[in-house]
C-alpha cells in the first residue's frame, strides 16, 4: 500500500514539476538541498559518534483558479553515521508520521544507512471574499512567542530542531474569516494517527498598542484547552506572551491538569544587534529520561517544559551583511542544568549558505550528572 502511496506521489510531483516549466503562472516549484554533518560526545577526548545526512525539500504549489491554491512538500533525507548503530530506535523515529494518514516511508532502512521521504505538506485552500478553507496537511501557527509555544496545540516543535525550519504539519481542515486587517476569527479540527482529535476556535483583534488573542477547545481528544496570547510594543521593546490551560475531561482521572505560561521581550537595538529574553512557567513540566527528549518528535503543546520554571536569553550580532553570530542559553532550575548554543551563518554565495552550530547540554537526568556535546556543520543551496 505504501508502495502504490509513494509511486502516486512521484507521479504527482514530476507532473507539477513538467507544468511549472511550461506555464509558470499556474504553478510553482522550489526547494533547497542541503548536507548536514554532527558530532557528539561527552569530552572531547571520548569516542566521537559522527553521522551525516543530506536533506532535500521539494515544495510545488498550482494554481487551478484565481482562489484555489493546490501545495504539495516532500522532505527527503538520507542519513548515514555511528547514530544509527548508537541508537537502535533512530529508524523507526524517523519513519514515524503522527499524522491521521502515514505519508512517511523508511524507503532503505539498513544498519548504516537510512532514506526517508516524508510528505509534510499536502493541501487544498480556497478563498471567497473574507473566508478562507484549507483542507489537508498543513502548519496551524497560532503561535505569538519567539521560542516556547503553549497555543501552538496543533503542531508543536522542537526549538533545538533548527534544521526544521519549515516546523510539523497537521492532517486538518482549518476555516479562517478575517472580516477586518486586525481581527480574525478561526476553526480548525485536526486528527492523529491514533484517531484522537484537537478541535479548537480562535479569535485574534487589536486594541490600542497591542494585539491579543483567546482560543478554546479540546486537544489530543481528552483536554479541554482555554489560552491566550498577546504581543505589544512598549517604546523599542516587543513584548510577547502567551497561557494556555489544559484540564482533562471525560473521567480521565490519570492526568493531571497542566497550565502553561510563557512572557518574553525582544528588541532590535541596531540594524548589527537584535536581543530575546523568555520566561516559562509549568504546574506540570515532563520527567525526560535523557537528552535524547529534547528533539524527540510528537511533542505536544503541554510537554513543552521540562522543569516548572525555565528561562532563556539569546543575542544576534551581524558584523556585516553576509554574516550572522548568535549565542543562546537556557536555565533548568529542576534539572540542575543548562543549555548553550553558539552558532555562525555565512552567506557563501547567491543560494548558499554556511552553518555551524554548537549545543551544549549540562543536567541531572533520571539521578545522573551528565553532559552532552553536539556540534553540526551545514552547506545549504536554495533553489
């Protein structure tokens, strides 16, 4: 099944790709493609567990009518290295589609050497006057912070996934009716692979300096879900937070309510200088059992923290056009630890751009002190 699955989706792709040269009005086509190498070890003079992988997106959009909009994304990676043998569970991660439908395949799956290609956008949107449908796979950002995301309950994310920038998609039919510029009504219902529904309205306006934002619902089929989110400017600063409760329902007695706060500030100082500050708050933060829980996929909006109370700060610098520095840092207070992560990008040429990036990790971890060093190399050509 998944076989006739992949080869209709190849179809499906050359054919957009063949229109996208002929009438470039009625389609589009573009991607990047990129090698991404990692190292990690505990000490430097410990054994190195290297594995390397070459990641390319494909992103195709028609255009049948002046207020439809067809998308197809694939992402395809090929990943080979030490991981793969370190860590026996790795290919099953990378195949797994939390999806109602499993649009992911695990094409070779060998001790060294893994190919996936994973369809994470597949959508239909029509637009008539001030209502807009979008039915399919598709990202639901209702999101107002800069790092932690409580309202985001229909596709959280990792924020050490840098290299996911385009963030997980929901299988969802999300309706949107924006009857001004600053204020906006939305539904949306979204299912998962195992049939349990997140369905949820929100509704976005502004009052003087700032704009806010209240949504309801259920999530993950047995959480009633109540939040908030807002963004204001005080003088240079942007302010930003957002709240979000979820109460269990249904005579669910074996989870425990969770509320989730997070405040930040940010301000670009100079057009060379930009500075964030974020603070979370969790009743109920998650246990992890080792490092490997800060990328793991599925995340929910109410498995964001990791300790009750977290704070973060990150700065930007851009001595010149073509080059950006930043350092990031991370508090866990309940786990006695913290998080570092320098980084450099450098635009080599048109398309192509440099990354190299460092994260560091200092923790207690199911009663153990422990570190962890993860640095990442990539070249990215954007076509």
């Amino acid at each position: 099944m998944k076989k006739k699955a992949l080869l209709t989706v190849a179809a499906i792709i050359l054919t957009l790709s063949s229109h996208s040269q002929e009438t470039p009005e009625k389609f589009s086509a573009g991607g990047y493609a990129s090698w991404l190498h990692n190292a990690m070890f505990e000490n430097p003079s410990d054994i190195w567990i290297n594995s390397s992988m070459l990641h390319n997106r494909l992103n195709f959009k028609a255009y049948p009518g002046s207020r439809t909009t067809i998308t197809l994304e694939v992402r395809n990676r090929l990943i080979t290295g030490d991981l793969l043998l370190a860590d026996p569970s790795y290919a099953s991660s990378i195949g797994y589609d939390q999806g109602w439908i499993d649009m992911s395949w695990n094409i070779i799956d060998e001790q060294s050497v893994i190919l996936n290609t994973f369809i994470d956008r597949a959508s239909v949107d029509f637009t008539a006057g001030t209502v807009q449908v979008r039915a399919g796979r598709q990202r639901i950002n209702w999101s107002q912070a800069l790092v932690w995301n409580p309202n985001d309950i229909f596709n959280t994310y990792s924020y050490f996934d840098f290299d996911y920038i385009e963030r997980p998609g929901s299988d969802a039919v999300r309706v949107i009716w924006s009857p001004g510029a600053s204020s906006s009504a939305e539904i949306a219902v979204k299912a998962d692979n195992t049939g349990a529904v997140t369905a949820a309205a929100l509704w976005r306006f502004s009052i003087p300096g700032a704009d806010l934002q209240f949504l309801a619902g259920e999530s993950e089929g047995d959480m009633i879900t109540l939040g908030t989110g807002w963004s204001a400017n005080a003088g240079s600063y942007s302010l930003r937070g957002e709240a979000t409760w979820f109460l269990p329902f249904g005579g669910s007695t074996s989870e425990e309510g969770t509320v989730i706060a997070t405040a930040g500030v940010d301000r670009v100082f100079s057009d060379k200088f930009t500075a964030i500050t974020q603070f979370m708050y969790s009743s109920n933060p998650v246990a992890i059992d080792s490092f490997r829980d800060f990328y793991r996929g599925g995340l929910t909006a109410r498995s964001l923290a990791f300790s009750e109370f977290t704070l973060m700060g990150q700065v930007t610098y851009t001595p010149m056009p073509l080059l950006n520095l930043s350092l990031s840092a991370i508090w866990y207070p309940d786990l006695k630890g913290y998080y570092a992560g320098p980084s450099v990008d450098f635009s080599m040429a048109e398309n192509v751009d440099f990354s190299l990036v460092w994260q560091y990790f200092e923790s207690v971890v199911s009663g153990d002190e422990t570190q962890i060093n993860m640095g990442f190399l990539r070249i990215k050509y954007s076509f």
